[in-house]
C-alpha cells in the first residue's frame, strides 16, 4: 500500500480578501501618520514661529483699522476663546506632544494591522488601542474645546469605521 505524503497536509486558511483589503488601506494609513508625525516632531518650531509672526500680522491689520471687511473676517479669530485655542495648538511643545500621541497612535495601528494580517485576534485590540490614543491625545492636550474636537473627530471618523469593518472580520481571525 502506497502513502502518499501529501494526504496530511491541509491548505492554510486564507484570509478574506476583505481583511487584506482593510489592512492595506491601515497599512496605507498608518504609514502615513508615522511619516506625518516624524515631520510634525521635526518642524515644530517652524510651525510654531509661522503662526505667531501671522497671528501678530493679523492684530496688526485689526488694529490698524484698514478695512472694514478685514476687520469683520477677523473678528471670528481675534475672539478670544477661538484665538487661545489655536495658540495653545501651535504652541511649539504642544505640536511636539501632539506629534508624539499620532506617532504612538499610528505604530499601534500599523502593528495591529500586521497581526491581523497574519489572522491574529490580538491585532485587532492594538488597533483599538491605537485608535482611542487618537482619539484621547487632542483632548489631554487641549482640553474639551473647539480645537480638541476638531482635531480628534478625523481620527474619531475614520477610526471608528475601521473598527467596526475590522470587527466583521473577527470570525476568521485566531
């Protein structure tokens, strides 16, 4: 009788071409925010020292009185709570820890995109974990006003939607 040594071997399960199709979009994504992130750390005070000179140019032109139509696009900035929220962002230390919490966040994100590529049920945690850091750095930094919000709803948007796409995929991960 003749054993043929293939009959033991089974194909490994395949991943859904859905799941690839989310980690590469992840992949694509954190990618990315690591890029963005190390560029953001690096130009900080660039950055920084940009806003200022243009938020002085701006009081300038308020104060000067030069148009009225100035003065009236203006008036939404120069209000005060608007005008503290976004020196607060563009402070050189804040685009830092900023910088810092997107780096975390998107290394999280790449790496449980791996794990899930390779069908491991843990990655999809990092992911989570990844994306609530997103999530929750702008409103350590800043608070909760207009800025924080505005700076965590893209991540909030996007995140989620993976989150809940990644979750269908659960079922065939180990």
């Amino acid at each position: 009788m003749e054993s043929n040594l293939y009959d033991f071997e089974t194909e490994p399960e395949k991943r859904p071409s859905f799941l690839t199709w989310l980690c590469i979009l992840t992949f694509i994504g954190s990618g990315w925010g690591i890029i963005s992130a190390i560029l953001s750390y690096t130009t900080a005070h660039k950055v920084s020292m940009v806003f200022s000179e243009n938020l002085n140019i701006r009081d300038s032109i308020v104060r000067n009185d030069t148009a009225k139509v100035t003065i009236r696009r203006n008036r939404l900035f120069s209000s005060g709570k608007i005008k503290g929220s976004f020196s607060k962002m563009f402070q050189e230390d804040n685009i830092r820890k900023s910088a810092l919490g997107k780096l975390i966040a998107a290394i999280l994100t790449l790496t449980g995109a791996l794990l899930m590529w390779q069908s491991k049920r843990t990655g999809f945690y990092l992911y989570i974990a990844g994306t609530i850091i997103a999530i929750a750095v702008p409103f350590y930094l800043f608070g909760n006003d207009l800025v924080a919000v505005g700076a965590s709803s893209f991540a909030n948007f996007f995140g989620l939607i993976f989150i809940s796409l990644y979750a269908l995929n659960l079922k065939s991960m180990k």
